[in-house]
C-alpha cells in the first residue's frame, strides 16, 4: 500500500510593524529592562544602551501585538495600553489585520479570523493593545540622536539660544565701580570695587 501525501500551501505572516519615536525615561539593571515614554503611555523593554532622556526609535510588529476586550490584570504581558480599534483588514487566511487608534499613535495588531469572530472586533469598540516586553527586542530599539542633531529644527534652537545668551551678555548691566578704566584691561578686573581716590587734606577722625 502506498501512502499518498498532500501539501498544504501555507500563507506567508504578513508583516505590518509600527515605528514610534520615544524617549528614555529610566533604566532598571536589577531586572534588565528600560522604560520609554512615548505619545501615548510608557513601554518597557529589555535594557537598551542609551542614555536617560535620549531620543530612539522603537518597532513593534504586528504579530506581537495582543488584543484583550477588558483591562488586563492577572497576565504577563507588561506593556497594556487602551485604544479604540479603527479598521479590521482581512489579510490572507487565517489572517486580520486590527488597527488601533491609541490617541496619538496608530498601532497595528495581527489576529486569526477565529479571535475576530469569538471577540467580536469591530470598528469604534474600545479594547486593550499587549505587547510583550521580550518581543521588543535590542534590534527594535534605535537611537535616535543623529537624526535629532541634524535636523534644521535643532540647529534653528541652538542658534536661537546662542542669540539669546549674546544678547543677555550685551544688554546686562555693568557692576559700579570707580575711577577710570583702560579700554585693554581685561573684563575680569573691570568688575573689581576700587577705593575712591583720596583728596587731599581729608583726614580721618579718630
């Protein structure tokens, strides 16, 4: 007897991710993690290699993203955030493609049909993203610090700044002093307080 086999044609995962700006808020070495803080609410993610308050760029992917219609309380999952769901995209089967509208930030999620079903995911009903923190690996997270610093935005604040301090300098009042000055003495003695000059015949009474 032979055996017959049949192959069954497996769809592709489509990839959606979502690329989010943020910021370092803190760092936790005793568990290895860090915290970010972006438009919408904090994430926690395994310990990055940038500095507090520095810009990155953090990617998260659809597949990692997790749908829950309450509150979650008694999971794993760190990262919760509540949104209200946009648009539900069937993609190739068994595929769905569930976008949220978290506030600022739009996020994709990719589900089975069967949890859009069981769940009842539409659009406007308001539920919970999860993303895990492991899913948010080191090559998710980019600095973001060249982009910053080369952006004409930065350099119009520095120079904005620079002006300000150059003005500041200029226009600040110069300290009393007495008795004449040399146009080429340095500004550090300018500030120094001289004794009046002594007239003579004034004598000082005892």
């Amino acid at each position: 007897m032979s055996a017959r086999r049949s192959q069954l044609a497996k769809s592709e995962t489509p990839a959606f991710a979502t690329t989010l700006n943020a910021r370092v808020l803190r760092h936790d070495p005793e568990h290895g993690l860090s915290t970010l803080f972006f438009g919408d609410g904090e994430l926690r993610v395994p310990l990055v290699d940038a500095a507090i308050d520095s810009g990155v760029k953090v990617t998260i992917f659809a597949r990692d993203v997790s749908i829950a219609l309450s509150r979650p309380m008694d999971v794993s999952i760190t990262n919760r955030l509540p949104g209200t769901i946009l648009a539900v995209e069937p993609q190739a089967i068994p595929y769905v493609r569930v976008v949220f509208n978290l506030g600022v930030t739009q996020l994709d999620a990719l589900v089975t049909t069967e949890s859009v079903e069981r769940l009842g995911l539409e659009p406007g009903l308001r539920a919970w993203a999860m993303i895990k923190s492991v899913a948010i690996g080191k090559d998710a997270v980019e600095a973001d610090l060249p982009q910053l610093a080369a952006g004409p935005c930065y350099k119009r604040r520095i120079e904005r700044r620079r002006e300000f301090g150059q003005c500041l300098r200029a226009c600040a009042p110069r300290p009393p002093f007495h008795g004449a000055v040399k146009r080429d003495e340095p500004l550090a003695e300018i500030g120094k307080l001289r004794p009046p000059p002594r007239r003579p015949g004034n004598r000082t009474l005892m």
